[in-house]
C-alpha cells in the first residue's frame, strides 16, 4: 500500500519533486486526518531517495 502510494507521488517526478508534494498534502488542513499514513509516505519516499543516491555514488554517477 505504502509502495503504491509513493508511486503515485513519483509519477513521472523525482524524488525531490515528489518529497515535495508530500510535503504540501502533509501541511494541507483537509488532509490532518490521514497525517499517519502520509507520516509513513514521507518515509517511504525519503528511503527511495536514499537509495537511489547510494545507487548513483555506487556506479559513479554526478549526483543530481
């Protein structure tokens, strides 16, 4: 569920992008209801970026 949810906020964006989205909807009054599981997004999203800077600096690759 978690995974499919960040899928959502990736969409065609990057990590940053969608961190930054997440952001927005956490902050948003209508979504207070629902902070626990954009609490758990934000982390799955943040674990996605981690990862996909240590893949960059594992292959070589400038960093975004």
């Amino acid at each position: 569920m978690r995974c499919a949810a960040a899928a959502f906020y990736l969409g065609d964006h990057t990590l940053e992008e969608a961190l930054a989205a997440w952001r927005q909807d956490y902050n948003a009054p209508t979504f207070r209801q629902r902070r626990m599981l954009l609490a758990r997004l934000g982390t799955v999203i943040r674990r996605l970026a981690a990862e996909a800077e240590t893949l960059r600096r594992r292959h070589g690759q400038p960093l975004a």
